[in-house]
C-alpha cells in the first residue's frame, strides 16, 4: 500500500486501493476464480465425532468451464437440457423393459412349441 503525507490541508492520503471499487474486485475474483479450502474437526478426546471439509470454488462460468467444472449442465433441477435428456432415458428405459418382457414372453412360447412338438 502506498501513503503520501499531506503537505497542504487540501491534499488527501493517497492509497493504492482508493481506485478499487467493489465491482473492480468482484470482476477480477470472478476472471481469475478463488479457491477456499478448510476443514473443521470436532473430537472428544481422541475420538473423532465429525469431520467436515469445505472446498468452495468462486469463479465465472466461462473460467469455471474452463478448468472443465460443468456440473450445473447435466443437473436436471437447473438445466432443461438435462431434464429432457431425462425423459428420453425414461422412455428408452419404457421401451426395453416392453421389449424383455416380449422377449420372455416369445420364449416361453418356443419351448411349448418344442414340447408339443416332441409328442
């Protein structure tokens, strides 16, 4: 940080953070991305009771993207992309569980086919 005394009454304390806004600050938090890492503990003498870790990634979708962070995307609760991926997987899922039953349904047939036949 940098200080300059005043040498009159008129002159202000420069510091090198009085250009920085709020804004300035986020727009370079969000460009660059912070990580905060912790973890917190709670023993009763050497026994462990909870363990908690805390990652928190701060950053802009483009950053995050970036370093290949894109969980939100295939999250149905937050993506109408996901959420019809999933239906299409429910249907498929409708499709195949009709078509093993069919299946099954076909060989029981054969094998009474092949049983008559064998009379």
């Amino acid at each position: 940080m940098t200080i300059t005394m005043p040498t009159s009454p008129n002159q202000r304390i420069a510091t090198a953070t009085s250009g920085s806004s709020l804004a300035d600050v986020l727009e370079r938090v969000l460009d660059k991305g912070i990580v905060i890492a912790g973890d917190i503990s709670v023993s009763v003498g050497s026994t462990e009771l909870l363990s908690i870790r805390i990652r928190l990634l701060v950053s802009s979708v483009d950053k995050a993207k970036e370093m290949g962070i894109n969980w939100w995307e295939n999250d149905p609760y937050l993506s109408s992309k996901a959420s019809q991926l999933l239906e299409a997987n429910r249907q498929l899922l409708e499709a195949n569980q009709r078509m093993q039953a069919q299946i099954s349904h076909l060989e029981t047939e054969l094998k009474a086919l092949q049983a008559s036949a064998r009379v």
